[in-house]
C-alpha cells in the first residue's frame, strides 16, 4: 500500500520546494524516514514511489474511453477525478449539492475537495500505478496535488480533438450526466481553454506531454497510447496489479 506517512509529521507540513522534497521521500520511505522515525509510522517494506499518469483532454475528447483500454493493457489503476465528485453527489455527502451545482454549470469544483477525495483513494489503494483522468483542470488543481499529495506524475496524456468533434460526441455520449448538454458543453470549452491550456504549457515545458490526436477509432487512438508507456516497461511490470494478458507481463515459461 503506499501511503503518504509525512502527513503525520508536522515538522514537514510547509509547502516549500525542500520541505515538499522531504515530504515526498517520506512518503515513499526513503531518507527521510530516519530523521523523523518517532514521528512517521512506518512505511510497507519497499515502498516506492508510485507511477502516475495525468490524463488530460477537453470534455468528450476521449479520456475515459482510453484510460479503460489502458487499464486493460497496462494493470494501472484509473482514478477518475469526475467520477469521484459525482458519487459524492450520489451518496449526498456534505459537499455533494456544491458539487452537483458547479457540474451543472461547467465550472471547476474547489481543488481541495477533489485532490482530497484522489488522496483517500490513492492512500487507501494497494496499486503502485494510476491513471489519473481529468486531472489536473486547473493550475490550481496541479499545486493543489502537488502541495497534498507531494507527487509528481511520471507522464501526462494529452488527448487533443477538435471542438466540434467534441461538442457531437458529449451529446451523443448517453450517460444520464447533468452536463452533457449544449449549454453546460460550451461553458465547458470555455473553461477548458482558459484554465486547462496552462497546465498543458507547463507539462510541455517539463518535457513530461505526450500529445495525441484525439480524431478516429478508438483503436487508432489507442495505437498512439501504447508505445508512451514502453519506456516505463520496466517499472510498470514490477506492480503486484498489472492484468496478466498484459503484453508487459514476462512470459514465465
Ligand atoms: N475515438 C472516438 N470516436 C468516436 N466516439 C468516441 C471516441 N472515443 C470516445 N468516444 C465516445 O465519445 C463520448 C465521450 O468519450 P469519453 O471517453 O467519455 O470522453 P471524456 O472522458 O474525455 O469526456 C463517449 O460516448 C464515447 O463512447
Ligand atoms: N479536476 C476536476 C475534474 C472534474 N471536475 C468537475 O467535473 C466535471 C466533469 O468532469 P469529467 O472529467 O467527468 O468530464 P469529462 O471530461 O469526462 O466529460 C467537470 O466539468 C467539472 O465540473 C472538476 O471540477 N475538477
Ligand atoms: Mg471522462
């Protein structure tokens, strides 16, 4: 399981760049741990850090439908940032009606509560992979995690598609959701392209984005994903969850 131990040290709990370092390496039980070994419960033997995927996209641009191939394929866990805020609403938690009231009307719901909600789910997970779909929407959204969690992700999906193509494809998608109508759909790319747009700039700066053309089957999407994920072969095949068919899987006989 891996755990973010640090956060019950309050000596590591600023957001400077060092401390944030320090608070990373202790949650995946390197150096730190032995500096505050009263304060730090103690890590799984072995944990590392884990291997995480961004998958970014404008609404109806594909994101769900390639994580699922990818979960097939590779073993990653998928941690949808949407889905996690819309069973909020559905099991009526404290925040569920704000949640449901940004959703409708295509805005950003505040980072905190949703880094918080990844947060339980990648604390509480015994996968060392995952995808992390629809997030970060915001600058907002990736200090947030940054600052949270302590992680960075090792690689950052951009499924980049036309808008019209996306427009058609929300409102065909025939799921029951709040939001897949013309008028929340055009706040949406609004939003998509004034606050999205800058997370994209910052992973391509940090040479971590991979950008893929959105446009045709699923299958030739895909096709485009598959060889993104072969230089992390290595680390990907070491997870206790990788699906057996998976092609990253060492043949045993
Ligand atoms: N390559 C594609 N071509 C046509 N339709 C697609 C394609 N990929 C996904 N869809 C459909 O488009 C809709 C939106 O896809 P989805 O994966 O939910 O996108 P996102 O998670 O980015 O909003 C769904 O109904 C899905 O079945
Ligand atoms: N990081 C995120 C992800 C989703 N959301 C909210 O959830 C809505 C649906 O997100 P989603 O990822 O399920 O949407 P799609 O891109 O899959 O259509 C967004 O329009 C936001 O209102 C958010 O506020 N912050
Ligand atoms: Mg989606």
């Amino acid at each position: 399981m891996w755990r973010r131990v640090a956060s019950l040290s309050p000596m590591i709990s600023s957001s400077s760049p060092s401390r944030s370092l320090a608070r990373n390496q202790a949650a995946f039980g390197l150096n730190i741990r032995e500096s505050f070994a009263t304060e730090i419960s103690k890590p799984e033997e072995g944990a590392k850090s884990p291997f995480i995927t961004f998958v970014l996209g404008g609404p109806g641009s594909g994101k769900g439908t390639q994580c699922e191939k990818i979960v097939e394929t590779f073993g990653l866990t998928h941690l949808s940032a949407g889905d996690l805020l819309r069973r909020e609403i559905a099991m009526h938690t404290k925040n569920g009606d704000m949640i449901l009231n940004l959703i409708k009307d295509g805005k950003i719901v505040p980072s905190e509560v949703t880094v918080k909600l990844l947060q339980k789910e990648l604390e509480s997970s015994n996968s060392s992979k995952f995808l992390i779909d629809g997030f970060p929407r915001t600058e907002e959204n990736r200090v947030a995690f940054e600052r949270i969690v302590g992680a960075d992700p090792d690689v950052v999906l951009f499924f980049d598609c036309p808008e019209e193509e996306m427009v058609k494809r929300v409102l065909n998608r025939n799921q029951g959701r709040v939001d897949d109508n013309i008028t929340t759909m055009k706040k949406r790319l609004k939003i998509f392209e004034a606050l999205n747009r800058p997370v994209i700039d910052y992973y391509k700066n940090k040479g971590k984005l991979y950008t893929i053309n959105a446009v045709g089957t699923v299958d030739d999407i895909f096709k485009q994903v598959l060889p993104i994920f072969t230089p992390f072969e290595e680390q990907l095949k070491q997870s206790r969850h990788v699906n057996p068919k998976s092609p990253l899987v060492e043949n045993s006989s």
